[in-house]
C-alpha cells in the first residue's frame, strides 16, 4: 500500500527550511514549512501532517510549549525536534513530552532521513487510529507497553493465532515477557474463562516437577499420603505454560509429547489415564534446535510444540518503549511503596535510554524500583542509579571528553574523531554481544539482524576471538 507522506518544517532560519524542504520533497513528501510556532499549528488545526521537525529555538513561542499545543491539536504527528548542539537538556525534555526523536545543528540529511524512515516503521502510519484502540483494549491491566511497530505487529499475530487450540512456542530472551504473551494469548482464547497455569520448569528437581506436573497417587512415594491433583488436571480445559521448556530432563519430555499426542496423563504411581483438555504454550531462552542436535531434546517434542513460533524481541531492539515503562513503573512503584515520585530527571533518562538492558524489561522493572526505593524526594534521578549502570555511563563519557579535549583550543579531526567514536563503540559492543553469547558468531550475528559473514568480518577487523 502507498502512503501519502506529509512534513512540517518549523524553523525559523529560511535556509534551513529550504534545504530540508528540497531533500524532502525528492523523498516523495508533501513538504510545508513555517517560520513562526502560532504559523505551524495554525496549518495543524486545519491538516493532518504525519511527520513535523521543529526547532525549539522559535521567535514568537517556546519549541516545548509549541510541541505541547501539537499534541493537544494532533496527537498521531510524529514530533522529530531540531536543537542546537549545547541544548540537549531541552531535546530530552521535548522527548519526555511526546517528541519521537532529536538531532543537533549541524546536521546531515542522512541522519534526517534515516530518523524518518525509522519514524515511519515504528508508529505504522497505515492503521494508526485502529492500532492504537486495539492497543488501549489489550493492555488497560499489564504491563504489555509498547509503542514499537515491532510488538504492535506481534501483538496483532498473537490476537489472530490466540482463537485455536494449536500449541504455541514463545522464544525470547530472559526478561522480555514471555509469560505476558502466554496470558495473553489464554485471554484472547476462547478458553478465558478457565485457569491458566504457567510451570517454571527449572523450579524443581525431576522427581518433584513430575509430581507437580501429573499429580500423583496415595503411596506413590515416601511422604505420599494422599492424592495429589497435578498441574495438567487443575488446567482442565484452561492453559498450560511450560516456561523454560528447554531445560525439561527428556524422561519429562516424553510425558509432554504424550499429553499432545494423546491428549492424557497417568499420575505418578497411577495406572488410569486422565482426560488433558488443555491448549499449552511453551517458551525458552535457548536454542531448541541446537539443543536436539546435543540429544538434549526430543526433535520429536520441538515439531510438536513449534507449530506457531513467536519470537519476542529484547528491549535494546524496541528503545521506543524504554520512556513509556518507566513511566508506567514509576507509577506502580509509587502505590506499592506509598511513594509520589513526578518525575525522572533529564540526565538519568538518558542514561536508562541508551543502556542496552541485557535482563530487558524485567531488569528495567528492578532498576526502576530501587530508584523509587532510594529517592528522598519526589524526584529520580543520577545518584539513584544503580552504580553498575552509573559506571557504564561514566565510561562512555570519559572516552568521549579525552577524544574532545575541554581545555584545548585546537579541536581535533571532525571526520576522525566521529569514526574514532563509532568505531571504539562498535568494538565495545560487538564484544559484549559475543561474550553474551559464548562467542557464538551466528547466534550473535542473528540477534542483531546480521547476515553471519558481515558479522564475522566486522570481529576479524577489531580483532575480536575468544581469549
């Protein structure tokens, strides 16, 4: 489907408007522009403009007061803000209010249309009013948050796949709401208004997890004094969460590929077979598929399960919705401690944005709650960082500041400096994603979207191997 662009240059510097209107309009755009604040949200009450770039620097009105009136007049337009280089304090507070992104002048059209671009991939301009009731519907009681285009898409599969019975398999890293998903998905289903039971399957030893999957007899074993109900039989015609399956011991794996196949259980001890009138959904961090090739799981089990995969992407993969979490932790921390923080402060909410958040959405939730935790006022912020996320900060600015001397008169390369920069952060980062994941070159080329040979070359050029 074609999509009608639209864009709102407000600058007050004619040339700007110019240069930018003229590369816009070679991308396809319908380009306006305004010089004055009042003059753009004068065409915004009258047109709905899909991307606007405003300066905040303005003649007649405040950049931020003129971005809170285009939220009152057209909350879908995509606010990308254009600030000088010393004002980033200001370009932070606009993205608290509602602005996707920023850039300092000077800038490089590329990096304009590359923010655009993405801009138009993440909000979804295609079904926006529908996608966003749907959004409201979903999540009014969790913590299924998103403005990602990425999880919007995923939650709509979910909507769509959740009416059948089929078996699902969630993959996603330790943190990213696998379970949320899960429940998610019982809730859609026509099973709702039965239990839904999620199992931890690392919680307990085999003997215990059998017992406490399939329930056992009366004498079964030592300490067996009655009859127990397994976790299978309290799910009847509800949903069973196996979360972890990957680290299920293959006696148990056998008794699951039963359970799908024949739809019953025997108890421990027990010679009867039990009715399973259950729909399961499974989900792991590992590699199933390298797992069969080690013999630890049944291949047969993985085509069972794997009938509909959802792969959940990590938090570092969707950053749009860092801001929108805090916000909605900061306030539950605040009614279960009995708190009343308002507010983040700018230099902390950068910090928390660009860490990559390797424990993702759950790691955030426990960083967010020791700084409520920690606050004396009503206020979060630098010094109620924890010190290991301080630190990686710190890190970060002190290698910026040496390449940058603050007391030198003569400034360095512009060029040089830049790759200086991207180059030190892409070694950096290359080499935590590698020990992240043993130095799995493929694994790690997938997690960032990477075709395998790019990935290895990229490690041979900052000399990366495992010591």
């Amino acid at each position: 489907m074609n999509i009608d662009k639209s864009i709102l240059i407000i600058d007050d510097e004619e040339n700007i408007r110019k240069y930018l209107g003229r590369a816009m309009a070679k991308d396809g755009f319908d380009v306006f522009t305004a010089e004055y604040g009042k003059e753009g949200l004068n065409l915004l009450v009258r047109k709905h403009i899909d991307i606007v770039l405003l300066d905040l620097n303005l003649p007649d009105i405040n950049g931020l007061d003129v971005l809170k009136e285009i939220k009152e007049v057209d909350v879908q337009s995509i606010i990308i803000i254009i600030t000088a280089y010393g004002d980033i304090t200001s370009a932070v507070e606009a993205m608290r209010l509602g602005a996707y992104d920023y850039l300092t002048k000077p800038f490089d059209i590329e990096d304009i249309k590359i923010v655009i671009n993405k801009a138009f991939k993440i909000i979804g301009l295609e079904d926006r009013i529908e996608g966003l009731q749907r959004q409201v519907d979903r999540f009014k009681d969790g913590e299924l948050i998103t403005r990602s285009k990425k999880m919007n898409d995923l939650l709509e599969f979910v909507e769509r796949i959740s009416k059948a019975s089929t078996t699902v398999m969630i993959y996603g890293e330790t943190g990213t709401g696998k379970e949320l998903i899960a429940d998610l998905i019982h809730k859609k289903s026509p099973r709702t208004s039965k239990p839904f039971v999620p199992i931890d399957c690392t919680s307990l030893p085999e003997n215990l997890l059998e017992s406490e999957l399939f329930g056992h007899e009366k004498g079964a074993f030592t300490g067996a004094v009655g009859v127990k109900k397994g976790l299978f039989q309290v799910a009847n015609e509800g949903t069973v969460f196996l979360d972890e399956i990957g680290e299920l011991p293959l006696t148990l794996q056998a008794k699951i590929l039963r359970v799908l196949e024949t739809k019953s259980f025997r108890r421990v001890g027990g010679e009867r077979y039990l009715e399973a009138d259950v729909r399961i959904v499974a989900a792991t961090n590992r590699n199933l598929k390298q797992l069969i090739e080690e013999e630890r799981f049944r291949s047969d089990l993985f085509y069972r399960l794997n009938v509909v995969p959802i792969y959940l992407p990590s938090l570092r993969d969707r950053k749009e919705d860092i801001f929108p979490l805090i916000e909605y932790f900061v306030q539950l921390f605040n009614k279960k401690i009995g708190r009343n923080i308002s507010n983040v402060s700018n230099q902390a909410l950068k910090v928390l944005i660009d860490y990559d958040w390797p424990g993702n959405i759950r790691e955030l939730k426990n960083v967010i709650e020791h700084m409520v935790i920690t606050s004396k006022g009503n206020i979060i912020g630098m010094r109620n960082l924890p010190t290991e996320i301080r630190d990686i900060d710190k890190d970060v600015s002190f290698r910026s500041d040496h390449l940058i001397e603050n007391d030198s008169e003569i400034l360095p390369d512009y060029r040089k400096t830049k790759r200086d920069l991207i180059e030190g952060f892409e070694r950096n980062y290359l080499k935590r994603l590698l020990e992240k994941n043993d130095w799995n070159i493929s694994q790690s080329a997938r997690e960032i979207k990477m075709h395998r040979s790019s990935f290895q070359r990229l490690a041979r050029k900052h000399g990366l191997q495992r010591s």
